[in-house]
C-alpha cells in the first residue's frame, strides 16, 4: 500500500515537472523586445497615474512603444535624455523613474546590440510614438498600384 502512494507520488511529480519544462524555453531577441517595452508602457501608465510620481510625469515626453517602427531608438534616446534631466532632483530619486530609466535603457541596448539587425520594422511613423495613432503612408509604388488597380 505505502509502495503504491510513493509511486503515485513519484508519477505526480514527474508530470508536474515535465509541464514546467515544456515552458522553459529561452525568450527569443524578439520576444524579449516585446516583453520589455510592454513593462516600460505599464510602468509609465503607473508614473502618470500615481500621486507620488504624476509631478515628475510632465517632465517626461509622451511614448507609445511600437517595437515595428524604426524610429523607436531616437524616441527611446531622447526618453533616456529627459529622464536623466528632469529638472527637479525629487524626481530625478523616484524608485519608480529610476526602474522606467534602466527598463528603457535596457530596451535600448538589447535593440541596439542584441538584436541588431533581427527586428523587422514595418512602419517609419515617428508621430506615432508620441501619439499613439499610426497612420498608413503609402509611398510612391503602393500608390501607383494603389491607382492601377482602381
């Protein structure tokens, strides 16, 4: 009877851990590049939304991550400049400004070293960055088809 209890124990527990490997598979460039920018996105919804943090919020520029635009790493650059800036050394302690500087610096690095050359950018709408609203550009072949097919 105790050799049953092990031995369904022992089986139990061989399945809980294969369920556990199944799930631990290193996070690609890419999956990372996503991750990150997701945390810096909540992150800054936090520091505009909390009493602590809203007073350093209006130091900082506007920032809606799209890992798929090229100008990402002049926006993440100029976010870098003004965090390290803000003009109040209050802010500049924050626990929660300094974690969104080092994500967004990370971020930075993992795009500019780590994964050069692996992202795949679809879109050049700087504008969107700043607020969040991608408009389609269509440049001077996809308008020609654009016209040849009306």
């Amino acid at each position: 009877m105790m050799a049953l209890s092990v031995r369904s124990l022992f089986l139990s527990l061989l399945f809980l851990s294969f369920g556990v490997l199944v799930h631990c598979a290193p996070p690609t460039c890419y999956s990372r590049v996503l991750g990150l920018s997701k945390e810096i996105m909540e992150t800054l919804d936090k520091v505009h939304k909390s009493s602590r943090t809203k007073e350093c919020a209006q130091f900082l520029p506007k920032m809606f991550l799209d890992v798929h635009n090229s100008c990402i790493m002049a926006k993440l650059r100029d976010f870098l400049y003004m965090a390290e800036n803000v003009p109040l050394e209050y802010c500049r302690e924050r626990p929660r400004i300094i974690y969104l500087k080092r994500r967004v610096r990370a971020l930075y690095v993992i795009i500019n070293r780590v994964c050069y050359r692996d992202l795949v950018y679809l879109t050049d709408d700087c504008e969107a960055l700043d607020t969040g609203y991608s408009s389609p550009r269509y440049t001077e072949d996809r308008l020609q088809l654009l016209v040849e097919t009306s």
